[in-house]
C-alpha cells in the first residue's frame, strides 16, 4: 500500500492504547472495507507525533487476494479516511515481503521558510533570515562521515543499535524564500532528522563552528546537541525497496 498523511490530527504512525495513530485508523477502515474486522497494517517506519508523510509504504497479509483492480478498494478507503490520510496505491507483494525490514533506504524532507507566510507555517518552519545555509550545508556534510547518531537520537529507547548510514545530507533551495532539508539514510532513529536539524540551525545561526558541531557528534551524547525542531515541518518523503513498488 502506498499512502500520504499529515501528521498534526494523528499520535504518529504507530497505534497508541489511548491516542488515535495512523496505523490504527487504516487498520480499522481496512477492515470495513474488506468486511473482515481490524487488518493489521505494518508501516515502513514510526513517524512521531505530528509528522507527515507524502510517501508511507505499508503492508497487509489477507487470506483472499484483492480484485486485480483496486480502484474501488482505494476509492471507499479515501472516502472512510477523511482528509488528512489518502491511499494512493495497492498492490501484490511477495508473500515474505516487509514493508519496514526490506527498506534499503529512506528519505526525510524538512521545510523552511524564511519569509512569513500563513500559506507556508503549517507544513513548514519559519526560519531566521539571517541563517547561514552554506555553512549549515558544511556541517551537513559531516553526517556523511558519522556513523553513530547516538547525540541525535531521543533517549532511552529500545533500539539495539544507533547505527545509520547516511548517504545524502544537504539543504536544498525550494524557491526564492524557501529551503528543504534533505536526509537519506539506511535508518533513522527516533527523532533524529529534528534533531540533527536543530543542530544545524544552531551552526548557522552562529552560535557554534563546524568543529563543534562534529564534536558534538564525538560526544554521543543528546543533551549536547541542539533542540528538536517542530513536528511540523517535517516529512517522510520516500522509501526504496530492493523490489518494483508501484509508487
């Protein structure tokens, strides 16, 4: 399944015993549709709390195969999700196939703004004008070299490993007043993109060098990197797959 939503009305992705998620709201209209009560729904990843995705990649296991034509599978769980989910896709996969574990890579966008604009804040963060996007792109490609995120990741998780590979890191201008970060790594941890963004904003503000920013990352230590960014801005962009996914 491919799908989009914007994060602000939802608990993040994964369900939540007392919040509504959007894993749990597909789920259950899956199910209406199908006729066969709740359908587990395993996504490529855990966005948090008020973060979007323009790309989400999911997927469910049914004992009956679908119509070789989904569109009306598609077309009544668009008119069950409301506006702020859309289902765009949905296709057979192998019978293995994993949505979250066969991921080679995934890709995060987070948007700036430098301008004010009521059309922009929603899905983006209102930047200083004075911020330094060339030096904060220096300091960006530092992440090339990191290996252990551990100074970015939210603590006291349950993850093995704080061990990504990251392999695109840059801020990219998006229009005269506009700028987006782009992230692509093996892996992400939890609130890691927020973070490492809030470090970077800190470079270019000028409030620390490039060689503390990489000592920061030395230290793998979260409270001495910068502050996570608002939800808002930030987007699951794309997920890759070492198979044809229709997008």
């Amino acid at each position: 399944m491919t799908l989009a939503y914007r994060g602000e009305p939802f608990h993040g992705w994964q369900r939540q015993p007392h919040d509504v998620s959007v894993q749990q709201t597909v789920e259950e209209a899956l199910g209406k549709i199908l006729r066969c009560g709740v359908v587990p729904v395993v996504g490529a990843g855990r966005t948090d709390t008020g973060v979007n995705a323009s790309q989400m990649m999911a997927h469910f296991d049914i004992a009956e195969p679908l119509p070789d034509d989904p569109s009306d599978i598609i077309r009544g769980l668009n008119s069950l999700l409301g506006r702020n989910i859309a289902v765009y896709d949905i296709f057979p996969v192998h019978d293995t196939a994993h949505a979250r574990f066969d991921a080679t890579s995934r890709t995060y966008h987070y948007h700036a703004h430098t301008v004010k604009s009521p059309f922009s804040y929603p899905l983006s963060w209102q930047a200083p004008t004075s911020l330094d996007f060339d030096k904060m792109n220096e300091a960006a490609a530092v992440l090339l070299e990191t290996s252990d995120f551990t100074s970015f990741s939210k603590l006291h998780t349950d993850v093995k490993t704080n061990i990504c590979k990251v392999t695109e890191a840059r801020w990219v201008r998006d229009g005269e007043d506009t700028w987006v970060f782009v992230i692509t790594a093996d892996r992400f941890l939890r609130n890691m993109v927020r973070a490492v963004v809030g470090t970077l904003v800190d470079v270019g503000r000028g409030k620390i060098s490039i060689d503390e920013f990489r000592k920061i990352i030395e230290k793998k230590d979260r409270c001495a990197a910068g502050t996570s960014m608002p939800a808002h801005a930030l987007f699951l962009h794309s997920v890759t797959y070492p198979y044809p996914v229709h997008r």
